[in-house]
C-alpha cells in the first residue's frame, strides 16, 4: 500500500476533524501507520477549519501539516473559492467536493488541473441525520474511490464513535455511508 495524505476542509461543526480521525482510525484496525490532527483558525462554529490524515505502511516521521496532499476533501463546497483548499494541490492531487455542480464546471470555475469528482453528500446527511452535517459521506465518497481502507472498518470506527452518543445517531451515520458506497 502506498502512502496517502489527505486534508479535509469544512466549518467547524461540519466534522472535518472527525472524518480525518475516522479514516485513521480505520486504517489502524489493518495495521497501518498512522497521523491525524487538526488545524485551527478562530475556534468557532461555522468558521473554516482544516484536517490532515496520513496512512502509510512504513513508520511516519514527519509532524508537519500537509503541504502537498494527494487527495483534498471539501465538506463545505462555499469554501471551495477559498485559496487555502487548494494550497499545495497539483495534479496528482484529486479533489472531492461536496456538491451537485458538473465536476467539469468546478474544475473550470476553480482552475484546478488534478482529477475532481463532485458527490451530493449532504442529500444522505440530510435524510438520515436531519442535518448537512457531510462528514461520513465524504469520508464514505473517499473510501469507495480509493480503497484506501476497508469500508467494512470505516462503518465499524464510524458506528463505534457515535454509539458512545446514540444508538440511533451510530445508525444513521452508517446508513449516510452505505448511501454513499452504493452511489
């Protein structure tokens, strides 16, 4: 398996930093290595906030934020004009949004040169969760196009963290993810 590093982008509230820890922690139950951590402007909610994941098969010795991400998830698509989501993307770079706009028209309005793909995640959020809140949909949208981790860990990692809140509220996120993998 080779190396991945992945920044997430949302609002705070949105779970951006979940998702990046969700995805780790996944990638740890296959016995990867592993780093997540967040990034932090004003802590608020609704402000923009950044997290970062890397998994490898050899031992991580480095701490710093990603600079050069092989995959950049946009939970929020209103901060996909903002020049810090696409900092360090070239393209290598796949970028997944969370939107319904054509990827051909973002990549058009963005400029971006790498790989785009638009997924509806807040439809699923919406359904099932009665709120945008597009975390796991994203992190589900990630996983079936990559294949980074096993899906079946993800929904474990997912589920596990919500039942410590809700039985109902673990439920629902997993059938947001099961939406999303079906797609």
């Amino acid at each position: 398996m080779p190396s991945y590093e992945i920044r997430f982008h949302g609002r705070g509230g949105q779970g951006a930093k979940s998702a990046a820890q969700f995805l780790v922690e996944a990638a740890l139950l296959e016995g990867k290595y592993i780093q997540a951590f967040p990034e932090y402007g004003p802590e608020r909610s609704g402000a923009p906030v950044c997290a970062f994941s890397r998994i490898s098969d050899e031992p991580i010795e480095t701490h710093q934020p990603i600079l050069s991400p092989d995959y950049i998830i946009v939970i929020d698509e209103t901060l996909i004009s903002e020049k810090s989501v696409l900092l360090g993307a070239s393209q290598k770079t796949t970028l997944l949004v969370n939107s319904k706009t054509d990827p051909n028209t973002l990549k058009k309005e963005i400029g971006f040169q790498g790989k785009i793909y638009s997924i509806d995640a807040s439809s699923p959020a919406l359904k099932y969760l009665g709120k945008n809140q597009a975390n796991t949909a994203m992190l589900s949208a990630l996983v079936k196009i990559t294949g980074m981790v096993d899906m079946q860990n993800v929904k474990k990692i997912v589920y596990d963290a919500y039942a410590k809140k809700s039985e109902k509220i673990a439920q629902a996120n997993v059938m947001v993810i099961e939406a999303i993998e079906t797609i």
